[in-house]
C-alpha cells in the first residue's frame, strides 16, 4: 500500500500533541509503517525496511556495486528517485540506519541487506513515521467535516481547529502504540477524541463556526486575520 502525504497545511504538529500529554518521551521510537518492497532487476539480495523514521518518505535503493553485504555499495534517495546520495558501503552485519531520517523521537529508517545483490538495481518503497500519519489523517478527517460549510483548502486557523485534530491524531498514535483503558491518561485522551468528534459535528452542521479564514474569504479580499467568530458555543469541548 502507497503512502499518500497530504498537500495542503496540517492543522496540528507535535507541539499540539505534546499539551496533550504525548510529549517527546511518549512517541520516542513508535514503529514506523512500511509499504511492500519493489524490486527492480534480477539480483538476488532482499533490502527490509524498519525503525521509526521522522517524516514520510518514498524510498528508492539503488544498488551502485554488485555483491553481498561487506562488499555491495547503495545509493539511497527519500523522494521517489528525483536525487540519490552517495554511495553507502552495506556492512557485512547487513544493516544500515538513513541519517537524514533521525529526529528527537525518531531512532531513524533502517535497512536491512540480505542476499547477493547486482549492479543497477532498485528497491522502492514508502516509510512513514506514526506520528506524521496520524497528523495528516486528522486534518483530512477534519476537512471533511469543514468543506460542509467552508472553502478549503483553509488560508487561517484558530486553536479550536487545531486542538480537534491533534485531539484525533493522539488517539490514533496512542491505538499504535498500545491503548490502555487502565491508564487514567489513555482514557483522557479517547474522551478528548470523542469531545472533537461531536465538535467538528456541530461544525459541520453549523450550530458552531470555529474561527478559520477559508479560500473564499481570501479570494474575496478579506484581510487574513479577519475571522468568522462564533453563533453560539465557542472551542472544541
């Protein structure tokens, strides 16, 4: 299965998440996801992708000299092909951890080389880290409800937005990583989800209009921190 990033601007990032009770220590090393390998080419080497990247990226392993590992070198490219590092000796212990997709909670992609590998070929897959997926997946759940009353994609937006998806991205980490309904903070956060839901419900319905600038106000010359202000209740709980 491919890895669809989304386009338009998250709502929510990792500082949202944090005041939630997901702070660094908390998503340190979530395993990523990994889509299925595409080999191109005849050779007989496997490449396994695992760890926990920081972003999303469409990984490309192109093979720069035959062999197996200790004597094959790689070439490794994290946006579908467009550029390649330079080439990487694979160890004779096979693995090989991608720097440049290390963070604060990410230990990083690794790649594990397996087999005897031959000159030109190519590896494709897709890795994610968990956390930018569920950062993505609650802005696209929450644009569903907002396109029932807005033009998106939206230019501006207010905490309220921005607490409902990280509120619904926190849920979706904490199932990853292992939901416990004993944990007084577990339960916090499935309620806080729920508590989003019916938010963004009301918005959709629009008994409540939280404060954004969509497209249309920006076509319309509207100044950009001019924003629609609530009817009724205002926040997301």
């Amino acid at each position: 299965m491919a890895i669809t990033r989304r386009t338009a601007a998250r709502y929510a990032d990792a500082a949202h998440l944090a005041s939630l009770g997901l702070n660094e220590a908390a998503l340190r090393g979530l395993t990523g996801f990994f889509s299925s390998v595409a080999q191109t080419g005849a050779g007989a080497g496997t490449v396994t992708p695992s760890g926990s990247p920081a972003g999303i990226y469409p990984v490309r392993v192109r093979v720069s000299t035959g062999g197996a590992p200790g004597a094959a070198a790689v070439e490794i490219s994290l946006d579908d092909g467009d550029t390649y590092a330079s080439p990487v000796a694979v160890p004779s212990g096979g693995a090989i951890t991608v720097s440049e997709t290390l963070s604060s909670i990410a230990p990083g992609l690794v790649l594990t080389f397996a087999g005897v590998f031959a000159l030109g070929d190519v590896y494709a897959f897709d890795a994610a880290s968990r956390v930018e997926m569920a950062l993505d997946a609650a802005s696209d759940w929450l644009d569903g409800y907002l396109a029932r009353q807005f033009t998106l994609p939206l230019v501006s937006w207010g905490a309220d937005v921005s607490s409902a998806a990280a509120a619904h991205a926190a849920l979706a980490i904490l199932t990853a990583r292992g939901y416990d309904p004993a944990r007084g903070a577990d339960v916090a956060i499935r309620e806080g989800r729920d508590d989003a839901a019916r938010w963004a419900e009301l918005v959709a319905r629009g008994a409540v209009i939280p404060t954004v600038t969509d497209s249309a106000a920006e076509e319309e010359g509207i100044a950009a921190d001019v924003h629609v202000s609530s009817r009724g209740r205002r926040g997301w709980r």
